[in-house]
C-alpha cells in the first residue's frame, strides 16, 4: 500500500514537471470515509519529502485522529476568519494561497459551498482561480457531488444533494483517482467511529450508510472514474484512428424539470465524445418577454446557468418555426446528434401539429443527424 501511495504521488510529481500550467488531481469516492483525506495527505507527505513546496490550503479531519495525525510536520497556509450570524468561522483563503505560490496546494471538500460573503460562492471556485495561477491542487470529492449524476444519485440515497461540483471540473482534472473500499469495511469503520462522533453512528447506519445505497455509489464511482479515463484515451489517440462523434445540439423548452434532465443527459454525452455542445431555446410569439409565465422565465435562466456550467453553448433562437430554425441551426453548425425530449403535448408546445414533428424528423434524417429522445423522468425498473 505504501509503495503504491509512493508511486502515485511520484506520478503526480512528473505531471507537475511537465507543463507550467496549475495541475488537478482529485481522489473521487463512494463516501465520506473511504479514506481519500487520508490519500491527500499521504502524497502531501511524500512531496514534501521529495522537497517539494506543498502546503495544506484546507484539511476537513473531522476529528478522525488518523487524519489528524497525518496532518503533522504539513505546512499549511492559514485560514481566513469570517464572522456569519454572530459567529466565528473559516474558510480557505484563497488570495493567501496564490501570494504564497506553492507548488501544490491541498484542498479538501471540493463540493463545499463558503461562506456567503467569500470572494467565491463554491470551492470549486476557489480551486479554478488557483489552477488559474499555476499552483498545482490536489482535492477530494464523494461520487453524489459530481452534478451530471445528481438525479440517479437522488433517487438512489433519497437525499437531495444541494453541494454540487460542474462536470467540467473534472474534464480539466489530470488525475481522477477512485478510492474504493468494500461496503463491509467501509461500514466496520463506521461502527468503531472512525468516520462520524459515536452520537452520529446510529443515524448514519440508519440512512445514508445503508448496503443497498451504498453499493449503487460504488457502482457509480468505479464507472465514472472509467468514463474518466476513456474521454484521456480519446485525448492521446490521434483523430484519424478513432471514431468521433461531432456537435451536438440539446432543444429544450422553459418546462424547468426535463431541461434539466436534457441537460445533465446532453453533458455526459459531450463530454464523453469531447463534441462542441450547444443547448437551443427557441422563442415564439407564445413565449416572448411580456408573455411568458414569470415562474417559467425564471426556470429557464436557471438552466441556462446549468448549461453554461455543465460546458454548453446557449442559443437563443426567436422564430415562430420552430422546427424550421432548429433545422436550420443545426445544418450551420453542422450537428451530428439532435438530443429531444420526448413528445408530449406539455413539452413540445412548438411542436403540437404532429405534421410540423413529421417535417422535423424528416428535415434532420436529410442531413443525416441522429435524433435521441430523452425520457422526462427516470423510469423504475420492477
């Protein structure tokens, strides 16, 4: 295990010798506890043995004192102290961290959300601005922050996860590391509370750290790191020797919950493929700005925020032809995928004459554009 740790920090290491920019390497995991601060601090450990200039920008123990322990003898750069609702808190400074310059920094947490009244609202922020600087970052996420996947790991655990991380953010990483443990161990840790106080044990075994919820994170972790590392192999293998999927287009409408799905659905697709990704509205009469209904105005900003952090291009299309402007976008950008919701009377309130859908489809097959059509809602499987 020691050597192992050795040989990933020394991986790490070459790839910081190798370019000037800021290098990303995250440890990814099923959940908290599977040892991925751990992991961080181990590398920290070995470049700075290595002497290299490593600091510590923001370590979470938790009060774990295996962690705290491998905390000693790290340099580390120290916290910014902000008062909120008559309290003392801290948070990573970040302008500290780029006036120090350390060759590698180490931030925990990358989902965590800061203090309102930070220079950033999310680390991830944080982390990008100094990536931006030419410091190299080492972090640490679990599986349920990354954004893409949100819905599936919802309706896995039951719990709404408002911490989200852009897949994005992960597209620039240079290493994605998977952490992994079995369940059984991972559930042993919990019990002799080498993850959470003993008075939150029982809650947490009685929740989130449940076999059937764990085992579907897992599932996820692995396959992410694997689609991870097949985008890399897309990277390093020349064109001409591969297949490549093109632009892909997303049509949605200002119906909040299926653009968001045709969203996250859209943003696995791109990046796996690495294809230019637009996502397309197109404004009739019934939609224009003294029209439409407040609520779904506001829907529709919110996923164009999602689109343009998930990687996409947003287009806004004004024309009472719908189909004819989709076609006719499409055809300029020279798209290879067409990615829909499926027709229904809510969704497609451009489309209702099912001869104008007909036209679409045909128009599209002409150019030879595939068409995907997204279901609404995950369906359950009995």
């Amino acid at each position: 295990m020691e050597h192992q740790i050795s040989a990933s920090a020394e991986k790490f290491l070459n790839l910081i010798r190798s370019a000037r920019r800021g290098k990303l390497k995250i440890y990814l995991g099923m959940a908290a506890g599977v040892g991925k601060t751990y992991r961080m601090l181990m590398d920290a450990k070995e470049l700075h043995r290595q002497n290299i200039d490593v600091f510590i920008g923001y370590i979470e123990t938790h009060g774990r004192a295996e962690t705290e322990a491998m905390m000693q003898n790290l340099p580390f750069i120290n916290r910014r102290k902000v008062f909120y609702k008559g309290k003392q808190l801290e948070e990573m400074d970040v302008d500290a961290v780029i006036m120090q310059k350390p060759v590698v920094v180490i931030v925990d947490e990358l989902a965590h959300t800061n203090i309102p009244g930070s220079k950033n609202e999310k680390r991830w922020q944080d982390v990008r601005e100094i990536l931006d600087a030419g410091i190299n970052v080492i972090s640490a996420v679990n599986i349920q922050h990354i954004e893409s996947i949100n819905e599936q790991v919802e309706k896995i655990t039951g719990i709404k996860i408002s911490e989200r991380v852009p897949d994005a953010l992960f597209q620039m990483a240079d290493e994605v590391v998977n952490v992994d443990l079995t369940i059984e161990e991972l559930l042993v840790r919990m019990k002799e509370g080498k993850i959470y106080d003993p008075g939150k044990v029982s809650t947490a075994l009685a929740n989130f750290f449940q076999k059937e919820k764990l085992l579907p994170l897992r599932d996820l972790a692995i396959k992410e790191v694997s689609r991870l590392v097949e985008r890399k192999m897309q990277l390093e293998i020349p064109v001409e020797q591969r297949e490549k999927l093109q632009t892909i287009i997303t049509v949605i409408s200002s119906e909040a919950e299926r653009g968001k799905r045709l969203i996250r659905k859209s943003s696995r697709l791109s990046s796996l493929y690495r294809s230019k990704w637009y996502v397309v509205y197109v404004q009739t009469a019934r939609e224009t700005v003294e029209k439409i209904n407040p609520l779904a105005q506001r829907h529709l900003i919110n996923n164009f925020k999602l689109a343009t952090e998930l990687g996409a291009e947003v287009v806004e299309l004004k024309e009472n032809d719908a189909a004819g402007a989709l076609v006719a976008f499409a055809q300029k950008c020279e798209a290879a995928l067409m990615i829909i919701g499926m027709p229904d009377f809510s969704f497609w309130g451009n489309f209702t004459e099912k001869k104008e859908f007909r036209q679409l489809m045909k128009a599209i097959a002409h150019l030879n554009i595939d068409i995907l059509m997204v279901t609404p809602y995950e369906i359950d499987k009995k």
